[in-house]
C-alpha cells in the first residue's frame, strides 16, 4: 500500500468536507458577514486542489537525493495568509479593520512560504539551513504581529470576542509552530523521520489548521452574534435605548441643532 497516496487521498476528502460545511453554514449566516464564509470555503478548496496533485503523483521533484513537495507551498503561499486574514477580521470585527497591519501580517508569511521553499529546493545544506533560518525571522515576525498589535485591537472591544480571539491565537499558534518543527525534523532537514511520517504530519496539520480553525472561527462568531442580538431584543435592552433615544432627543444641543 502506497501510504502517501493514502494520507494525501484521505486529504483532500477532509477539506471537500470541509468546504462543503462552511458553505452550508454560509446559508444561514446569522449575522456573521459573508465574507467570513467565503475566506473559510476558498481555503480548503485550494488546499485540496494542491493535495490532489500529489495525491496523482504530481507536484514533486526531487532535490539533494531527497523529494520536494512544491504543491505544499503552492497550497501554502495562498491559505497561510488568507488564515491571517480571518484571524485578523475577527479581532477588528467591531471595529474599523487596519489594512496596515493586517497586509504586513500576510505579506510578511508570504516570505516564510517562499524562503521555505527556496530552503527545500536547495542543493546545498548549508544554504538550506541558511533560507530555513531566515524564514523562521519572517515567522517569528508574524507572531510577534499577531500576539501583539492585533491582540491589542481585540482588547478594544467586548470581552466575549477578546476571549474568542485568545482561544483562537493560542489554537493557530500551537498549529502553525508545528510546521517549521516538522519540517526540520523532516527529510527536508535533519531527517530524524521518514518521508511517509512526514506526509502523514503534513496532512494532519494542515487539515487542523485550516478546517480546524475555521469551523472554531466560525462557531464563534455565530454565537457572538447570536448573544449580541438577543441582549439587543431583550426588554431591559430596548426600554435602555428608547430612554437614551430620549434623553438625547430632550438635550440643549439637539434642540439648537433643529
């Protein structure tokens, strides 16, 4: 039994799933912004279109006496970002999104997908370990992005959703920290396990750090919308606001400004 084509087979059946249940739940949104839904499907929609090619024996080439998966970063250079993307847009959900910081953050993981692959391409150990080490700046970069500033940008609003976000950061980080691990300690680096150790890795993490994340994501979002809306038509909520609505009517200002 050829083990790889069984693990990258079994692949991208988990992200048709897995994109064939995000656009259900895009069917009855619940206030969640369509957007969030079209990130989550495109995902694994992509992911699995690069693991078909290998799957069919495609997408390789073998580099130093060792084999390259080039679909892998073809699948990563797109949904790595668009994963910050959705991190991002959930910790500015109620606030006014910072295109500055969120383009750095996939800007920046562009470069960790690229100097990784010019690390696996690489002839030469010495210039392997050299890209290697100057894409794991590049990553610790995006950390620092993502526990720092966007951080701060979720504390802005409701606990509820800066309680979401940490849960989210700290599942995205235990993932994403995985990758670069196994991929030194992969036939791409030091070669303590095997290629077919390595394929089955390089499925699971992805799957739990794509469909993973997005249905938490997702299912998040939806019960804090969900909890918004009922505190928006409860009883005390309402007569709140028509008081408000008519302290503000009956002030000097609005008067003069009639």
């Amino acid at each position: 039994m050829n083990w790889q084509v069984l693990f990258h087979s079994l692949y991208v059946v988990g992200m048709a799933g897995g994109a064939l249940h995000f656009w259900i739940l895009s069917r009855h949104p619940k206030g969640v912004p369509q957007y969030e839904y079209l990130i989550a499907i495109f995902i694994p929609i992509w992911s699995g279109l690069a693991y078909t090619a290998m799957a069919i024996g495609q997408g390789k080439v073998e580099v130093a006496g060792q084999m390259t998966h080039y679909a892998r970063y073809i699948d990563w250079i797109v949904t790595t970002p668009l994963l910050l993307l959705a991190l991002s847009l959930t910790a500015m959900q109620f606030i006014k999104k910072d295109w500055v910081l969120i383009s750095s953050l996939m800007g920046t993981q562009v470069i960790v997908i690229v100097t990784g692959l010019v690390a696996d391409l690489s002839e030469r150990s010495w210039a392997r370990y050299l890209w290697y080490i100057c894409g794991m700046v590049a990553f610790l970069i995006v950390l620092q992005g993502i526990w720092g500033p966007l951080r701060a940008k979720s504390k802005l609003q409701e606990p509820a959703l800066s309680k979401l976000y940490d849960r989210l950061l700290i599942y995205f980080t235990v993932f994403w920290v995985a990758y670069p691990v196994v991929w030194i300690i992969g036939p791409s680096g030091f070669g303590l396990i095997g290629q077919t150790t390595d394929t089955a890795l390089f499925c699971l993490l992805p799957f739990f750090s794509k469909v993973g994340f997005s249905l938490l994501d997702l299912q998040g979002l939806r019960d804090l919308s969900g909890r918004r809306e009922n505190r928006a038509t409860s009883p005390v909520v309402s007569q709140t606001f028509k008081f408000i609505d008519w302290a503000t009517d009956r002030s000097p200002l609005r008067r003069r400004l009639r």
